[in-house]
C-alpha cells in the first residue's frame, strides 16, 4: 500500500510539472503570435504602395500587395517552387506595358441635323 502511495505522489508530481511546462509554452505561443501580428501590422502599415493604390490596376495592386507577401516570407525561410513561380508571374504583371499604355477607343460618329433629329422624334410616334 504504501509503495502505492509513493507512485502515485510520483506521478502527480510528473502530472503538475507537466501542466506546468504547458502553461509556459502556450504563454509563449501566445506571446510569439502577438507579435508576429505587430510585425506584419507594421509591415503593411509602411508598404510603399500605400499611395499608389488608386492609380494602380487592379492586378499590379494585387502583385504588389502578394510580392509584398512573398518578401516577407522569404525573410523567414526558402520560398518554394510554387512561390518563387508566383515571383516571376507577379513581377511580369508590373513590368507589363501593354497595359499602362492608353488605348484608343474607335468610335463610328455620324453628325445629324436639327431637323433630321426632330424628324426621327416625330416619325417614333411619341
């Protein structure tokens, strides 16, 4: 009985040193998580698109927001195959000229009278 007891004073023991460990870890999961908030916050605070967004195409926002991404994660570790590919297509959509270039529209105008308006009018029945 008594060897009992010790066993199970040993185990509760292990059991509070245990909840003990979790408590700090996820106090430090916690921790690390809000500031990687403040960072990314931060960081996207002070992109330099911030002014350019209502000059800018839809799809260069949207590269310069996911290259803005992509950096920044790349800070942290290897970008990927899949990720380094999604470079290369955002950095060509900002580079496309194609796009920025004013396009004339083609428009046929026929000039038409006072009078020829007025007969078309009259001729509607109204």
């Amino acid at each position: 009985m008594e060897e009992i007891q010790i066993f199970c004073g040993a185990q509760m023991k292990q059991i509070q040193s245990l909840n003990k460990r979790i408590s700090e870890l996820q106090e430090k999961l916690s921790a690390a998580e809000k500031a990687k908030k403040e960072v990314t916050k931060n960081a996207s605070s002070t992109l330099p698109i911030a002014s350019d967004l209502s000059v800018l195409e839809d799809a260069k926002t949207i590269s310069q927001i996911q290259l803005n991404m992509l950096k920044e994660m790349s800070f942290e570790r290897e970008l990927t195959t899949d990720e380094a590919k999604r470079v290369e297509l955002y950095n060509k959509i900002l580079k496309d000229d194609s796009t920025t270039k004013d396009k004339a529209l083609k428009a046929t105008v026929e000039v038409i009278k006072d009078a020829d308006l007025l007969r078309l009018v009259g001729s509607d029945g109204g």
